[in-house]
C-alpha cells in the first residue's frame, strides 16, 4: 500500500483523473455569455442570466458548477446580436417599388424560453429574419413612397418594432432597435426613370438660366441706352438750335471727308458759302 | 528590450484568447474585421465575434486536457536522460515550465494610449492603465488591451465613379455618396462585453443615420451647402442609436467624401453649370456694351457742352468760324463745280467719269478692288 502510493506512476494517473474531473465539473461562463446547465438535455440551473442594468463584474458570470456526464452547459450569447435582413422589395401604396435593408438589434433575455422553443441562435436568428421581412412589407406596403422617404419612417419603424417584439419575446429575445439601413429604387426601369426626371428638371434649370441670363443681358442694355439718351438729352437739350448747327457740322466732315475726293459738289453761286465770293 | 516586450505581449494575448497552450487547435481569433486596429501593438484578438454557437473560447480548464497539451504534468515519463546522481529531470523541468507560465500570463505591459480589462474567470474585475500590470496568471485572470486613444476610421461608399452608393433625398432624386466616419472606444468594458460586433453595429448605425438624415435634405443642399449640416446631424444620430445599444463608443465626426449626383445624370449636371456660364457671358457682354455707349455719350457731350461753352461767349463768331472750318475740310477734298443757276445743264458726273475712262486699262490688272470707288 505504502509501495503503492509512493509509486510515482500511481500519483501521476491519481492526478490526472483529479484534474479531469475537476475540469468535468468546473465551467468558467464569461461575461458575455449566459449558461444553462442541461440534466439529460433538460434545463435545471440558469447562469449568468441578463439583468437591465447591472453593472459588469457584479453579474453571475464565472465559476459554473455541474455533475460530471449528468449534467452539460449549454452557453448562450448574452450581448445584443444583430440580424441583417435580406434586400426585400416593397411596394408601395402608389405602386412604386422599393429596395429596403433592414436590421435589427436584438438580445437574449429569456436563455430558458429561447433553449425550449427554438434551441439556437441561428435558429433564432433565422426566425427573427423572417417575421422582420414580413412585417417590414405589411407596414411599409400600406404607406406611399414619400411617407417612406420622409421622417415620418420613424413611426413606421416603431410600429416594425412593437410587432417583432411581441414575435421575439416568445423566443425569448428583446428586440432592441430595428431600422431601415437603406432604401433604393430597384435597378433597371425604377432607377433609370428616377434618372431621366433628374435629367429634365436639370434642362429646365438650364434653360430656366439661360433664359434669365438674356434677359438680364436686354434689361444692362435697355438701361444704357436710357442713360445715354438722358445724357445726350441734358447736354444738347441747352441749346437745339446750336446742336441742330454743330452737328450738321459734324455730319459734312463724315460724309464727305471720308475717302479721297470721289463725291462731286455743284455749287451754286447763291449757296451761303459763296456769299463773300461773289463780292456782294 | 522592445522585441522582448512585444513577444510578451504577444503571447500575453493569445492567452487572452482563453487557450493556455497558446497555438492550439482552435483559431486563436481573427483580427477584427473592418475597420483598423488603431495601429501599435494592440491586442487584435478582441472578444470572438462570431456571435455563433462555436465561437466560444472560455478559459476552460477542460481545453488543457483535450488538448493535451505539452509539458502538462502527468506528461514526458520516458526516453529523458537521468541527472548523474539517477534522480530524474522532470520535477525541475516541470517547475521551471510553471514559472514561465506564470511570468508569461500575469505581467502585463500597458501601453500609454490602452486600458487593460482584466477578467476573473470570466467574470470583468477590473481596468487598469497604462504602465507595467500584475494579474493571477492566465486561466484565473485575462487581461485584454484596448487602444482607447486611437481615433478608427470606417469609410462607407467610395468616392470612385464604379462603385455608387446611392442615396434618396428629400425630393426623390438620387446621390452618390461615400463618407468616413471616426470614432473612438469610449468605455473599454462596454465595447468588449456588449455587443456581439461593435463594427457591424457601427456601420449599420451610419447607414441608417445618414440615410434618414439625407431624406431631409433636398439635393441641391445635399450635393453643396447642407454637408456640414448633414454630418452634424449624422454624428448626433449615431451616437444616440450606439448609446442605446450600450455600445461605449464615440463618435468622433462623420466627414463626407462625396456627395454628387450619379454617374448616369452627371451631364445634366453639368449643363447647368454651362448654362450658369452662359448667362454670365451674356451679362458681360451687355454691360461692356453699356460702358462703351455711355462712355461714347459722355465723351460727345462733353465734347460738344465745350464747344458750346465758347459759342455762348461770342454765338455769331463762332458759328461762322466753325461754318466756314468745316467747309474748307468738306470741300478741299472735293471736286467742285460752281454753276450758275438756270443757264447750264449740268453732266454729271464730269470729273469722275473721265478719270475713270483713263485709270481703268491699267488698274483693272493689278488693284481692282480700287475700281469699285463710288459703291459706298
């Protein structure tokens, strides 16, 4: 006996099967998860469940302990997941299609509901994503696509949320936050038709600004020519007759002192010029 | 000193990923995906972020015997040399490993711009600053850094014309838009514990909240002046939606990139601004025209208001003086022909006539624009 647990051989494998069943029976859950201990598959013990508001440290996670071969953990996310919802098309009420990305944010509060009714979270997520698809087209199918353009959206996102909470709490989820990540046309005719009335309203712009350009342009020249007018009105309307004189002046010198002696004058003797001229 | 450190951070950190035999089978983690790291050493095996099922890493005291790992006791029995005086190696061997082990997991170097969040079997105890820390070794206590100074960078969209990122605006048109958004850990236990993929919910929030934002703007304020507008009101949205989820995230700034209309319209675009041109061509124009006449107004009347000045001082001198200078300029040019009146048929044109019958053999070759004289 005494031989027996000296035997260094003995004390090594008495050790080891300490330490496996130590480590059979001690479970570490982190902070991030939640724990069921399963007795045969059944749930018996809850660990590390979500509280609101508790602060980090002050939570159930930790040392877990279980019955080796009876009982198994089973962990389960604790912190707020996320499901992306696949593009739907939703029509609507004025017969325009609409790409929409959704996704919502949503939390395990129930590990106990959740491992009875659906077991994982894929499976949970998988179902989430369904109800949020169909729940996006019913609400988003009975507005008109301004509304869904519009702030409005935040009323429409409530009532998504309030449906896919009633949903979710029989998995024992909480949906947190749900919102529409985007919203396009569809490609092909939708989008392209979009296009073209950009196109348009830009022409009109265009031609709305060449239009007033041209007319501005009128309206400089309109007034330039008023003031000239005024000017030469102010200065000349002094004295008409002198004007009538001056510039009559003015007037030979241009039509006749242009070019190099081809126009001809027939004087005669009476005219004013040959007054002196002819002596009298 | 440096390589030292950083070998001690790194193995520091995969045992932070919950496997004490660091290299073991399972993946140790992936960096996080997206966004950057912040850069310097932190720790890229942030909390697993798969969310599923297999994602978890606990620091289970099982994974020590599944893994069968090296050096555990109970191991290495056979084929090692005896010490001379017949006593094994192996008690030595084996306190020497557990020494490294516990130097190895329970110092802890804090970088200046890192918090370190330390976990007591899983459960958060404590974060500490930055400098030389102490904790139990590794699967009693894990340490994970988080560079909590690092301002991260998440572009959305890019501002290349083949890859579109379309937005709708309040008046139903389209744009293009990529932008960045810059934030920052606020609160290292909440970013670590809260949320499944705190990028996922990063970039989720700012599409959304750009989205929601740019549906109330119009596109002529969205594409020019609105931007700054719309990122103040984007970087409010979004830290209200990551407030709520608990993210302890801030968010920095959003900084738009790009926010012209798509590709397929942008020539329309661009006749507007042509247009704009236009009628700015259209209005210079006409103004330099308006200067050039009221200057010509203003230079005759002057000119005439002078003449005027002088002929008010002596009006019949002038006026004779003036009569007779523009006479002599008019008709010392001309021919003349003085004809008394009523005896004498005139021919006309004499002169010219008779000039041209005798110029014209010659110049008809060589100049003939000169014969065209008199059609003026």
């Amino acid at each position: 006996m005494n031989g027996r647990l000296a035997n260094p051989m003995f004390l090594g494998v008495a050790a080891v099967v300490t330490l496996i069943l130590v480590a059979l029976s001690v479970s570490v859950v982190q902070e991030t998860e939640q724990a069921l201990i399963l007795r045969y598959g059944e749930p018996v013990r809850k660990v590390n469940v979500y509280e609101p508001n508790e602060a980090f440290g002050t939570t159930g996670a930790g040392i877990a302990f279980r019955i080796p071969f009876v009982e198994q953990i089973q962990y389960i996310d604790k912190r707020v997941l996320n499901v992306q919802m696949e593009r739907q098309e939703v029509l609507s009420t004025d017969k325009l299609r609409l790409q929409v990305d959704a996704f919502a944010r949503f939390r395990i509060t129930n590990p106990l509901q959740m491992y009875r009714s659906i077991r994982t979270e894929d499976a949970l997520r998988t179902q989430l994503r369904t109800i949020l698809g169909s729940s996006l087209r019913n609400e988003l199918g009975k507005r008109s696509f301004a509304t869904l353009l519009s702030p409005e959206r935040g009323q429409v996102m409530e009532n998504i949320q309030t449906a896919l909470n009633v949903q979710a709490r029989k998995y024992g989820a909480e949906i947190i936050d749900v919102r529409i990540k985007r919203a396009d046309l569809p490609e092909g005719t939708p989008l392209e038709s979009a296009f073209s009335r950009m196109r348009s309203e830009r022409q009109q712009e265009a031609t709305a600004i060449r239009a007033e350009g041209n007319k501005d342009a009128q309206v400089i020249r309109g007034q330039a020519e008023a003031e000239s007018a005024r000017i030469y009105a102010e200065s000349y309307g002094k004295d008409p007759g002198f004007y009538d004189f001056y510039r009559a002046m003015q007037s030979y010198e241009q039509t006749f002192n242009r070019g190099d002696g081809e126009a001809s004058v027939v004087l005669s003797p009476d005219s004013e010029y040959l007054r002196q001229f002819r002596g009298r | 000193m440096t390589i030292f450190s950083s070998a001690f951070s790194r193995i520091g950190s995969l045992m932070a990923a919950g496997n004490p035999w660091g290299g073991g089978s399972s993946d140790g983690g992936k960096p996080s995906g997206g966004g950057s790291n912040g850069g310097g050493p932190s720790n890229p095996w942030q909390p697993s972020g798969s969310g599923g099922s297999d994602g978890r890493k606990s620091g289970s005291i099982e994974d020590l015997f599944r893994k069968g790992g090296s050096g555990g006791p109970g191991g290495g029995f056979s084929g090692l040399p005896k010490r001379p005086n017949g006593k094994s190696y192996i008690p030595w061997i084996l306190v020497l490993v557990v020494l490294i082990w516990i130097g190895m997991t329970s110092i802890w170097r804090v970088d200046a711009r890192e918090q370190g969040v330390v976990k007591f079997l899983g459960s958060y105890s404590r974060t500490v600053g930055p400098g030389i820390n102490f904790t139990l070794p590794s699967p009693i206590e894990t340490m994970e850094k988080v560079d909590t100074q690092a301002i991260r960078e998440m572009p959305i969209g890019t501002p290349s014309a083949d890859d579109e990122n379309f937005v709708l605006t309040s008046d139903q048109n389209i744009i293009d838009m990529a932008y960045e958004v810059r934030w920052q850990i606020r609160d290292p236990e909440q970013y670590l514990f809260q949320l499944d993929s705190p990028e996922d919910a990063i970039r989720d929030a700012a599409e959304s909240a750009m989205r929601a934002v740019i549906a109330n703007f119009s596109l002529d304020d969205a594409i020019g002046p609105g931007r700054s507008d719309i990122e103040a009101q984007v970087r409010t949205r979004m830290q209200t939606i990551l407030d709520d989820y608990g993210a302890g995230i801030t968010v920095q700034g959003i900084a738009i990139r790009q926010s012209d209309p798509p590709q397929a319209v942008n020539e329309a675009f661009k006749e507007v601004n042509v247009a704009q041109q236009d009628a700015e061509t259209a209005k210079n124009n006409a103004r330099a025209y308006a200067r050039q006449i009221i200057e010509t107004a203003e230079g005759q009347t002057s000119r005439f208001d002078q003449v005027y000045e002088q002929y008010r001082l002596a009006p019949e001198v002038t006026r004779q003086r003036l009569y007779y200078e523009t006479m002599e300029r008019v008709l010392g040019k001309v021919d003349k022909t003085i004809v008394e009146t009523g005896n004498v048929t005139p021919y006309l044109p004499l002169p010219e006539l008779r000039r041209r019958a005798e110029t014209a053999p010659e110049i008809v070759a060589d100049e003939p624009q000169v014969v065209t004289g008199a059609s003026r």
